[in-house]
C-alpha cells in the first residue's frame, strides 16, 4: 500500500491530498478512507456527515478501547471486498469489522458489579407497547417505536412467567402465585391468588382461562373468581409436569407443551393422549416440551428444552429431530417463529438460531453480533403485528425484524492446507500437500495405514463457528460435519471414490466453492481380478484332482471287493461244495454207520450249507453289481421263494410304486437283506402262518421296510426278553441300529407279527 506524504498545520482538517486507499499521517495523526463515509482519525473511526471534518463524525469505535497497541505505531490499513478494515502496526495484525447493529437492546443491565443481568421471563405486545415482567424487577414497559423505558410498577409485582392478551386491549398476567388481570394501567379485578406458580396462560373464550402450572393443568375464570386445578385422572402423567405452552390446530384441537410430553386435550380439556419418548404408541423423540409452531402445511415445529427441534408431520407420522448434529449451537430450544422467506428464528440456550427449512442451514447470532445475552428464557419471547420479533434472556429484551438481517455473501476460499500419509513401506509421515494440491487426486495402496487433511477456509470472521462437511460418494449417504479442519482417511472400500469437501464460514452459510478430490484405494495383489481367477482355477483345480483321487480309491476299493467275491465264490464256495458232497456221499454208502457217525455227518452238511449260504449272503453284499434297491428285492425274493413253497405260504413282496431306484451302500444291503432274512426264518420256524407280507416304501427322507404275518404273534413277555425277545429279535436290532435305523416289533391287530425297520440311506 502507498502512503502519502507528510504535512504540518492544522490536523483537523480534511488533507487535500487524501484520496481513497491513501494513508496519510499529520502531525501526531493517521487519516485514512475507509468509504461509505467512515474514516479513521488517529485511534478513532468517525461517521462523516456531508463535508465536515473528519473530527466532527460520530465516533463509531475507538480502537484503543479494542486494544491500547492500536493507539499508536499504525503503520498502514486495508479495506477488504467484505468490508473488514485491516490494521497494521508494529504490534501485529488487526482485523475490524463494523456493522451496524440490526439488534435493539432493551432492559440490558451493563453496570452490573455482580456480572449479574436482569433476567426477563414472559413478555407481550400491546399496541406500541412491549410489556416485559422479570424476576427481580418488576413490570416493564417499552415503547417499541422510540425503545423508551417505563417502569411500571416499583418491583413487588415480580410477575416472573405468564402473560397473556385478554382480547381487549388488557393483559392476563402472573404475579408469583397470583393472577391478575391489568389493562389501561389498571387492574380490571383485584389479583386472586393460586395454589401454584403459573407459567402459561391461554384465554378459552371471554369465560374461562386454561393455566400451565409448575405442577400440571388448571382452570380459572376471567374474573379471577374461581381457581379449579386438574385432577390426576384428567391430566395422566401431566399432574406432575411444568407446562409452558398452548396451541390450538387447525382441527380446533388444543395441545400443550410439557416438560413429560406433549399432551393432547379433548374439548372438554380432559388429556386425550401425551406424545413422548417414554410411549411406545404416542412417541416422539423429546419430552421437554417448550413451544409449539404449526406450518401452513399443518405441520408441527416441536421446540424442545434438550432434544433440539422437532418437525412432526401428522397427517404421514414422519418425524424428524434437528439437533447439535445438524448444526444447531445448542439441544435446548425455546420457541420457533417463522419470517417471510422460509426460514426459523429461535431463541436458545445459546444465542438466536436462525434456521432455513429449505437448505437446513443455521447461522447462530450470539453477543459478538449485538445482541444482549448468550442464554435466552422459556415463556420470554413473542411477535408484534409488525412482524418484529423480541427474546428475552439472563440479561434484557433482543428485539429485531428479520428482514433487517440481510447478509452479503463474499465466498472465502476453502483450500487444503496440509495433506501426509503414513507410509506403510517406510512407516514415515510423508508431505503430499504439493502432491494433492496439484493433481487433486489420493492414492492409498495396501500397505498405507491413513491419509490425513487439514482443511482451511480463509477467512477471519467467526472462526470458532466454522464448520466442516465432507461426504464421499458410494460411501456415506449424506454429509459429516465437524468442527475439527482435519480429515482422516482409512479403511475405505477398494476403488475409485470422489471426496467432496464444504465449509460453512461466519455468515452461516455454506461456501459455494467445494473441494472435489479424486481418491484411488489399490486393492492388494491377490484381491485382484487376475489374482482371484487364479485362486479360483487353483481351488478348482485342487477339488477336481482330490476328487478324481478319491474316485480311483472308490474304483479300487470296489474291484477289490469284486475280486474277494469272485475268490469267495469260486474258492471257499467250491470247498464248501465239495465237503457238503463228500458227507452226503458218505452218508448214502451201503456201510452200516453208528447212530454217533450218522448224527455227525449230517452236522457237517447241516453246517457246510448254512456256510455256503452265510458266503453267498457275503458275496451278495460285497458285489459292487448289486447296489440298487431293485438288487435286493430281487434277493428277497430268491430266498422267499423257496421257503414259501415249503411252508406253503402266501408269498407277497411289494416296492411302492414310484419310488426311484436308490443306491444302498455295501453296510445297508447286507443289513437290510439279514433284517428280512430274520424275520422270514421267524415266521417260518414259530409263526405257524399262511401268509407273509414284504412292503418296502418311501418314508418322508428314508425307508421303511416291513414285513407282516398272519401267525400267532409275539407275546409281551416274549418281547421283554433280551431287549426284543430272543437272540434273532435282538440281532435284527443291532442291524438296524447298524444303519442308523429303528426296528419296532408288535403285534398284528387281527393276529400275527408286524417287523418295521426305518432307515435313511447313506450312500458311500
């Protein structure tokens, strides 16, 4: 910046050299420009009217009260496009911003010793009139035109919370555990006292008045004559509850704000229903109700002392909660009052929200932007008919119109300011600042544990209320905000992703200008396209050889068992022909045998055929041919047969008529087989019948075989013994149980044997 130059006489008057963006010095004093009819004289800025001297402007701000450096030694100034004035000394860097205040303060208590404020409670408009009671000091009057002060009364009338309009140019009001009724600068009634503290009021026509007390519903008629509390039984869980405020619908229907639900009154003011987050089927996400504001949509704004702020919409049941996450300075929310342009002015806990229900964005205003306090109350706020709002904390009235908050947006850039990555090859922090502000692109490979960037938004205004937004796509389905410029990156999804970066500055708003960067996560070698066919040709591979490995034993195993039936059959089968001949031959002889050598050779055939027939069983069971259960039918009825003409019986095998052919294993033929071998040979030795029934059928995922006699049964004694009764009893259930089976034995209902055996096939 150029500097003009210097000049002696009389400093009070305008240089003829002055020119804006000139800084000139005279003699003790800086004069400086800063337009729009400011200029800065020594420590001071002056408002200049017409053409007087810079001296005689309304003094704005002495900039030694700011800080006593700005005094002396200013070296050079600057005036920005947002207009902030920037002051150089030897001391450092200011940055000053001047605006005029589109707050009115009223009833700030300044002087204060104690660093106490006057705390305001329920406040309302009556013609030009504000009236605000407070806690300690009575009843206030303000006349919203000129902001003149007027007590009105010397401070033993501390009404505290409730007030309300009467309808006729009075008020209803609360004096501690009195109501009272004012108007004209009188009382209409003499002041009736209550049983309890009265924090709203709600006129239900020119008759009766519907109280919120420190302890539930009340009644009470405008004459202040009769005072009739809610019973337990009218008002529910509300009997125990503060209630701060009243609405009625647009359906007529009346509802109050609680700090144990929102409650909903019949006609009669009994309490039809209470919405909170203790009820399952009336929930709502909040309990301490503080205010209530229905759209023209009919929709419900839901101010809440410590969940935020809550949209309910009745007519679908969607409700939304707007809270700290969203943006908000603080969970605890007064009142909401709508302006023109779409957007909420609240009071809180920690300064006026302002809330725009299109964009959901907030600015917050607090004491640095004018108004009197931090901490706002419950009950304290109300709108005139002009559209001009007041709020009321811990110290005075904020009283304003929202269309005189009108920001000028100057876009801050939002930069990367630091960018580094952890490196997994080296395990050193490594700068990629230059890197990414050059290529706008992140690569993170494998072995990379994190990737750290440090947001920046250039711009000095509010920077405890900057925030920061950020979302990548496919991954987060809305935006994260935070507080923290630093942005760490790990464990994201393989693949191409696009990180989008925000900034919302001191005006409240979100910066127009966004970051986009590119980030690339490598997938590791073998989680590659290539890798994993490779993996999966190996894993087919592996399968396809372990199963064509253990196919060849299976083929194996089974010419082995071919080969030992073959042998069997030809060799011990042979033998045991031949011995069966010879003791028949022998037997046949003319040679006259002793009744001890007769006996014993007909043992030994008995005994050579039984073994004949017990290998030809075994090499049935082991031959790999006979695997069907067709196979064993075919057996079934090759040994029945015979047997049957011998005993004359009525010989019936029968296989459910579509059932497939299964396979058995070599274990399940032989036991199934032996299983109707017993039971054949028992009806044949004991049963005495005439007819022996073989049923094999279909059993929901297995079979059952069964095998049925008209003989004389089995008794329940013959039953008990040895488990199932005799030794051919109890071998068939071991070959059962062989199998993973059942055998039931029981007797007929008209007489004879019923053997079932249950299975479920396993084929090796």
């Amino acid at each position: 910046m150029s500097s003009g130059s210097r000049r002696k006489g009389n400093s009070s008057a305008w240089p003829e050299a002055l020119r804006p963006g000139d800084l000139f010095k005279g003699t003790g004093t800086v004069y400086r420009d800063l337009g729009e009819g400011r200029v800065l004289v020594g420590p001071k800025i002056h408002e200049l009217s017409g053409r007087s001297a810079p001296r005689n402007g309304k003094v704005l701000l002495d900039l030694a009260k700011v800080d006593p450096k700005l005094s002396v030694d200013l070296n050079s100034t600057l005036v920005d496009r947002a207009g902030n004035i920037w002051l150089c000394s030897n001391f450092g860097l200011w940055q000053l911003t001047i605006r005029r205040n589109a707050f009115h303060r009223w009833l700030q208590r300044t002087d204060t010793a104690t660093g106490l404020g006057r705390t305001t409670r329920a406040m309302q408009v009556i013609g030009d009139t504000l009236y605000v009671n407070t806690d300690e000091d009575g009843w206030w009057g303000v006349d919203t035109r000129s902001g003149n002060i007027r007590r009105k009364d010397d401070g033993h009338w501390a009404m505290r919370c409730a007030m309300a309009p009467d309808g006729h140019g009075g008020l209803f009001a609360n004096c501690s555990f009195r109501l009272m009724h004012w108007r004209n600068g009188r009382l209409v009634v003499p002041m009736f006292t209550t049983e309890r503290m009265v924090h709203s009021i709600f006129p239900m026509g020119d008759e009766r008045l519907l109280l919120g007390t420190n302890v539930g519903l009340a009644w009470a008629d405008t004459s202040l004559t009769r005072y009739v509390p809610f019973t337990d039984a009218e008002q529910g869980k509300a009997a125990n509850a503060m209630v701060f405020a009243f609405h009625r619908d647009r359906a007529g229907t009346l509802w109050a704000g609680t700090t144990r639900g929102l409650c909903e009154l019949d006609v009669d003011g009994t309490v039809r229903a209470i919405w909170s987050q203790e009820d399952s089927t009336h929930y709502l996400p909040g309990d301490d109700f503080q205010h209530i504001y229905e759209d023209p949509h009919g929709i419900f704004w839901l101010s809440t002392g410590t969940s935020g702020l809550i949209r309910w919409d009745r007519s679908t049941g969607e409700v939304r909660s707007i809270t700290m996450r969203d943006g908000l300075p603080s969970n605890g929310i007064y009142a909401v009052y709508p302006d023109q342009r779409g957007r909420f002015w609240m009071p809180t806990d920690y300064g006026i929200v302002r809330y725009d229900t299109l964009t959901g964005q907030v600015f917050t205003y607090t004491v640095a932007d004018g108004i009197t306090d931090n901490e706002f109350n419950c009950t304290s706020h109300t709108q005139g008919p002009d559209g001009r709002l007041y709020f009321g904390g811990m110290n005075g009235v904020t009283a304003f119109h929202p269309d005189d908050l009108v920001d000028q947006h100057y876009g801050s850039p939002l930069v990367i300011a630091h960018a580094e990555q952890l490196d997994g090859g080296t395990g050193e922090l490594m700068d990629r600042t230059a890197e990414i502000t050059r290529t706008r692109t992140i690569t993170m490979r494998p072995s990379d544990r994190f990737f750290t960037l440090r947001m920046a938004l250039l711009s000095y205004e509010k920077p405890g209320n900057v925030l920061y937004g950020w979302r990548i796509d496919g991954v987060d389905n809305d935006w994260n905000n935070q507080r923290d410029p630093e942005l760490r990156l790990v464990s994201l999804p393989y693949g191409s992703h696009r990180l989008h970066i925000r900034a919302k500055g001191g005006s409240g708003e979100w910066n127009e200008q966004e970051l986009a960067l590119t980030i690339n996560v490598i997938r590791p070698w073998y989680l590659r396209w290539w890798a994993v066919v490779l993996f999966a040709t190996a894993i087919i591979g592996g399968v396809y050889l372990l199963f064509r490995i253990r196919l060849a034993r299976l083929r194996a195993v089974m010419a082995m068992r071919d080969r030992i039936a073959l042998d069997l059959h030809d060799e011990v089968g042979s033998t045991l022909s031949s011995v069966a001949l010879f003791s028949t031959a022998l037997r046949n002889t003319n040679r006259t045998h002793s009744e001890k050598e007769s006996d014993m050779l007909d043992r030994i055939a008995e005994n050579s055929a039984q073994a004949m027939e017990s290998m030809n069983d075994i090499v049935w069971s082991v031959n790999t041919r006979y695997e069907k259960l067709s196979d064993v039918k075919d057996r079934m009825l090759a040994y029945a047969g015979p047997l049957a003409e011998t005993c004359a019986w009525e010989l019936e095998i029968h296989v459910e008529e579509g059932l497939q052919d299964p396979r058995l294993s070599m274990n399940e033929r032989k036991n199934l087989y032996l299983v109707f071998k017993e039971a054949v040979n028992n009806a044949a030795k004991h049963a005495r019948c005439d007819m022996v029934r073989v049923q094999v059928r279909k059993q929901g995922q297995g079979l059952e075989l069964t095998i049925v006699d008209n003989g004389a049964g089995v008794s329940g004694e013959a039953q008990g013994r040895n488990g199932l009764g005799g030794n051919g009893l109890r071998s068939m259930k071991e070959r059962a149980e062989a199998i993973g089976g059942s055998l039931l034995v029981e007797q007929a209902e008209q007489g004879g044997t019923v053997i079932t055996l249950r299975f479920t096939p396993h084929r090796e």
